[in-house]
C-alpha cells in the first residue's frame, strides 16, 4: 500500500493538492493510504520550504506548488512500476 502525505497548513491549494493525489490514485486504482500533515517541524523534517507538498512513500516529490493530474499520475505510476 502507497503512503500519500499532503504537507501544508490546510489552505486551499493543500485541499486542492490533496483531491489531484486522490483522483490520481483512483484512477490507477490503487490502495492508498492518505496523510495530511500540517505540523510545522513535521513538515520541515522533509525539507520542505513552501507549502503545499507532496510526499509519495516518504519521498518528496513535488513542493511550492500545485502539480497536473498528469504528473501526480506519472509520479504514482512510476513509484508502483518501480
């Protein structure tokens, strides 16, 4: 099962990150298991300087800004492929 975690303080873009990396999961109809994280130290642990972010399998892989459905794909894809 995939760990998803959403690093922000629960603004918008954190929600609007958070339902791209769950169509995308759907899609692919993969079991997931989805973490918000809005703690500060927390956040920081993953060197994550801007909000929101987006940590597949404890790697970061996009941070400071809203990726494509497309992309969040391709990364999930590659990640399960891998």
């Amino acid at each position: 099962m995939l760990t998803i975690k959403v690093l922000g303080p629960g603004c918008a873009n954190c929600k609007k990150l958070d339902a791209i990396a769950r169509e995308a999961a759907a899609n692919l109809q993969l079991d997931a298991e989805f973490i918000k994280v809005s703690d500060f130290a927390e956040i920081m642990a993953y060197s994550v300087l801007s909000t929101p972010g987006l940590v597949i399998n404890d790697k970061v892989v996009c941070a400071g800004r809203i990726p494509t459905l497309a992309e969040v794909t391709k990364w999930l894809t590659a990640i399960t492929n891998g």
